[in-house]
C-alpha cells in the first residue's frame, strides 16, 4: 500500500471512531501535542484532551464528504477536505459545510493527526472550545 492510500486509511478510520464518539479510539490517532485550530468565527485552540473530553457530547447524526486531497511527502501527509455535517457539540447545533485542513506526521510507525484546522462556511462558534490569542 503506498503512503497516501495508508494515510487515507488511518483518515477514515479516525472518522469512524469520532463517529462512535470513543475518545479512546481517537485518542490512538491523535499526535501527543495535537490541537484542533480555529479561526473562523472567533479563533479557539482546543488542545488534544480537551478535544478527546468533548468527543462524547460531539454527536454527528450525518456526515458526508464533499471533496477531499490527499498528500503526502516523506513522514509528513496533508489532507484538505470540505464536508457536510448535521452534528451537535454539548447540545447545541454545529451542522453546516466545514473546510478541514489535517497536518499528519508518521511518528513510531503510525500517521498521527498533529493539526486540525477546520473552516465552518454555515456554523457558528464551537461550543465549549473557548478562546485563545
């Protein structure tokens, strides 16, 4: 399996665990220092345990990708995708169309998420995630 298609697989079955909202299941993607970034509406940096704490109020009742690139250069893979969700984080509505920028690095022989950056174009703040500079 080439590099790309490896990273495509570690993706989606990071997706399936978010989808399943099991925090030790994403956990075993996640990067030591990963932190989801915002900038779009407020910027917020949610760090990796914050992130894994909310996991189980992140309920995605629809998810649906619209476009997605793959790439990948030595221990280092990029994948830019936008999608569609119908999802509520801590009850309150984050459904919409998302742009998500994922940062992977290949560390002990395993892809692991450093960097989420994720663009809502239809959602407004992300509940709970606070604000940072």
């Amino acid at each position: 399996m080439d590099s790309a298609a490896e990273l495509l697989e570690r993706a989606e079955a990071w997706q399936r665990a978010i989808e399943a909202r099991d925090p030790a299941a994403a956990g075993e993607f996640l990067a030591d220092d990963f932190a989801l970034e915002i900038v779009e509406p407020a910027r917020a940096v949610v760090p990796r345990a914050q992130w894994l704490a909310l996991l189980p109020d992140y309920v995605i009742s629809e998810y649906e990708i619209l476009e997605r690139v793959v790439d990948v250069d030595g221990d280092v893979g990029f994948i830019l995708q936008r999608g569609r969700m119908v999802a509520t984080v801590l009850g309150d509505d984050r459904s919409g169309i998302f742009v998500l920028s994922d940062l992977w690095r290949r560390q002990g022989g395993a892809w692991r998420v450093w960097r989420r950056h994720s663009t809502p174009f239809s959602a407004g703040e992300l509940p709970g995630a606070g604000t940072s500079a």
